[in-house]
C-alpha cells in the first residue's frame, strides 16, 4: 500500500512540475509578443521622428497595437495570479496599472494631430516600457531556468 501511495505522489509532484515549466513557457511567449509590440511603436514614432512615414500611417499603426498590448499584460498578470507565481504577479501590477489608469483617462490613443508635439513624451513611455519588459524578462527566465533545475 506504500509503495502504491508513493507512485501517486510522485505522479503528483512531476504533473505539478511539468505544469509550472509550461506556465513560465507561456508567460515567456507572451511576454516577448508584448515586448515585440512595444518595441514596434518604439520603431514607428522614431520613422516619425526621422521623418520616413507621415503622422498619420504612424499614429494608425501604434493606436491598432495598443488594446492588444494592454490584453496580452492583463493576461501575463492573471496567469502569475493563478499559478501563484505572487513575486512576478507583484512585478506585473505597476505595469498593468499604468495600463488601465491611461485606458480608463483615455490617453492611450495616440491623436494624429497632435503627434508631433507628443513624440518625445510618447517615446520615453515607450522607451521606459522596454527598460521595464526587458528587467522582466530577464526575471522570468531565472525563474524558468530556476523550476527546470528545481525538478
């Protein structure tokens, strides 16, 4: 009877390990789309600012990317919340409530008319959100590389 008890244990212990490894690989994969969007707003306001794209095609392209950034952080956020990774969930929080603060104050669209005077400001945002992404990043894969050895 023990030894049938220890094999369900340990079937357990490896299904809940199996499980946080793809958890981190999912909050890995969505993590780096929300950094590739970022990182792509970053290269339409600096085709802006060099002036290789009008105000227009560059404030459409940044304004169709910015509800889909904020979902893939909300989800990145509720995914930690529910794996109960509580240290990376408390690191997603400021992000996630600049997010619904500039959502709700409806500034996260980008006006066309108004881009120029904007595009440092907007920049630095971006730029502070890659800082940001990239620290967490590189939190998120010690994690990962930390549960692989765990096992």
């Amino acid at each position: 009877m023990d030894l049938l008890w220890n094999q369900v244990k340990a079937g357990r212990e490896e299904s809940r390990a199996i499980g946080d490894l793809l958890s981190w690989l999912l909050s890995f994969f969505l993590l780096v789309a929300v950094l590739a969007i970022v990182l792509y707003q970053v290269m339409c306001l600096a085709d802006l600012e060099n002036d290789y794209v009008n105000s227009y095609d560059s404030a459409s392209e940044i304004n169709i990317l910015v509800v889909p950034e904020f979902v893939l952080q909300g989800a990145l956020c509720f995914l930690h919340l529910v794996m109960g990774h509580w240290l990376m969930c408390l690191v997603c929080l400021p992000y996630l409530y600049y997010d619904v603060k500039v959502y709700t104050d409806r500034r996260h669209l980008l006006d066309v008319t108004e881009i120029f005077s904007q595009l440092p400001r907007e920049k630095k945002i971006r730029l502070f959100k890659l800082g940001y992404l990239g620290i967490h990043l590189a939190i998120s894969i010690i994690c990962m590389i930390w549960s692989i050895v765990a096992e």
